[in-house]
C-alpha cells in the first residue's frame, strides 16, 4: 500500500498517536506525516504510506497555513493556554498594535525553538527535558511569514490567519508579540488549515477511516490513497520515452539533452513513458539526469532493488503501486 492521505487530526491526538492508528488501519509499518501538530492542535495532517514516505522530504511546498487564538496579558512555560502561568499583565493592547504587529512579524525572521517542541539535542527531545524542568540554550533558526493577518483583535484577545514556512512554531510567534507588546501573549487555539498543496477539504477524520476500514479492510482504506504524483504536480516534468523509461528503471545515467523537458531550469519529477512519476532529478553536472529521489512501488520487499522494465511498462498506469485514479481524490483539485 503507497500514497498519501490527509487527516484532519482533532484535538487530543498527538502527530504519533495518528500514525499509530493509521500503521493498524493500513497494515504497514512504513508511515510518516507532514509536520507535527500539538496535542491541543487540530488541522491538517497529511500522512505517507508506503512507498511514499520517500517524499515526505522533497516536497515542493512546505508552506503551512494556521489559524491561531491568542490572550494577551498571560505568560506560560508551554507558551499556550495548556501551561503553568508564569506572568500576568492588566495592560490593555491599544488597537493600533494590531497594525504595527503585522508589520514587525511578516516577512523573514529568527525564531528560537520552544523548550516544549519535538526538536532533537544530542538525541533528547526538548520536550522530555522541559518536563524534568530543565532548559537548554537553543540557537534561532531563520522563518519566513508570508502573510499575516488579524480576523480579530482587542485589549486582550486575537484570532490570526498566519502563511510560513516548514518548522514555524505559532506559539513561539505568539509568545514574541507578547514580549513586543511588553505584556505576554499565549496561544489558546491552532487549527492548521493548509499544509502544502492540501487543504482541510482534503481531509479524512480518524472516525471516517476506522468506519471504512470496518466496511472494507485495508482495501477500503486503500481507497483513499493518493497517489504520489499529486505531490508534484507543481514541478516541471522531465518525460521519459519508453526507451528511456526502462534505461532509466535499470539505473543507466540518461543524457538530459536527449529528454522531453517542460523548461531548462529543475529540480524536475521524472516521468516514466506511461505519465508516473518515477523520481525527481535535477541537470545534473556532467549534462546528466542527476536522481535526487526514486520512487518506485511494488511490494515492500522489494525496497531498494531497481524492477525490470517490463514490471513496469506491463502494468496499466497506477496499478504499479496499488495507487488510485486521480478522479478518486476527495477534494483535490488537480492542476
């Protein structure tokens, strides 16, 4: 089983307790997601099976977009609604703030990763020391707000749309206005709305999935799948002959000159004669198709072997994988 599936995780689960689920529901053990969400989050989790968990790291947009709840006047050590209070201020936030915020917090910016996150030092989890109460130096590392705006904004409380970058901590941007402000900020709500290409309408609750997977096994969840290709659609295509198709299967270097490109410029997703998407490459060099990431399906044993060219010029478009059809996606609109 391969491909792609977005759940709408609700409030409770944790980024692992989803996978968890979803390894029982899907049979399999080679699963991943798209990006951690907290326990009080809820939103958009896209989920990779299979085969496609390759991807999970060469996705051409990573950009997320959230929708956040905020108190001004609190501080806490989680910086949201769910931590110990260590601060509180009667200021109220003049209206005229919500301007200058938008302002001070769009655009490129250093953020420093909050003692309760997921990030990794020296194989430790933050979290796992803040909850033996112990803080570390952490280095900033740089984000990016695209936009940011305020759908409601008074003396002591907020909702905001915010687009940014992969790794972008919302509470930790809460918590920075707050000290801007000079008051403290928290975050006490976070919907993620769009992670990707992949909206809530591309969504499957957890309910939704053990429903049909008590109607149909796997192979009802296996329905739900999206194909890999769909990833990629925003990339330009290096189209392979058939020739080329089973050169490139059997791992000879391809000449890039020699190949169907839509532009000069990559990275590309490399498609084979029948239109899936096979790798993705880039101009290598030495004028080659230099691969970046190959995507192969069939059975996991099979798992880092190149197939023949005849496994996969003999089988019709999709069934290579066991994907699904792309008039199959719920809500995806293919561009």
């Amino acid at each position: 089983m391969n491909g792609v599936i977005c759940i709408y995780k609700e409030k409770g689960y944790t980024s692992f307790d989803v996978v968890a689920i979803m390894r029982r529901f899907c049979g399999t053990k080679k699963i991943g997601h798209g990006g951690t969400l907290d326990p009080m989050a809820e939103g958009v989790l896209p989920i990779f099976v299979g085969n496609a968990t390759k991807a999970v790291d060469y996705c051409p947009d990573n950009t997320k977009e959230y929708r956040a709840g905020i108190r001004f006047g609190v501080t806490t050590d989680t910086q949201d609604i769910t931590g110990k209070v260590l601060a509180t201020c009667d200021t109220p936030v003049p209206r005229n703030m919500e301007i200058k915020l938008m302002e001070r917090f769009t655009g490129d910016l250093m953020q420093t990763p909050p003692m309760y996150s997921a990030v990794q030092v020296d194989g430790q989890r933050l979290y796992e020391l803040a909850r033996k109460g112990i803080e570390i130096d952490r280095k900033p590392r740089p984000i990016k707000i695209f936009s940011l705006k305020f759908d409601h904004f008074d003396e002591q409380t907020a909702v905001m749309t915010v687009s940014c970058s992969k790794g972008t901590y919302i509470r930790t941007l809460i918590h920075d206005m707050g000290v801007e402000l000079g008051t403290g900020a928290i975050m006490t709500s976070l919907e993620r709305t769009r992670s990707g290409n992949f909206t809530t309408r591309d969504c499957y609750r957890i309910g939704e999935i053990r429903e049909a997977s008590e109607k149909g096994g796997k192979d009802a969840v296996e329905k739900l799948l999206m194909p890999i290709d769909i990833i990629f659609n925003s990339l330009p295509a290096a189209r392979l002959t058939e020739q080329q198709t089973g050169m490139f299967m059997n791992g000879v270097v391809l000449d890039i000159d020699r190949i169907n490109l839509d532009r000069d410029e990559g990275p590309y997703r490399i498609l084979s004669a029948k239109g899936k998407v096979i790798a993705i490459g880039r101009r290598g060099e030495n004028g080659d198709l230099a691969v970046v990431q190959r995507f192969y399906g069939g059975a996991p044993e099979n798992d880092g072997k190149i197939p023949s060219a005849a496994a996969e010029t003999s089988k019709s478009d999709g069934a290579a994988d066991g994907l699904k059809d792309l008039s199959e996606l719920k809500g995806m609109k293919v561009v």
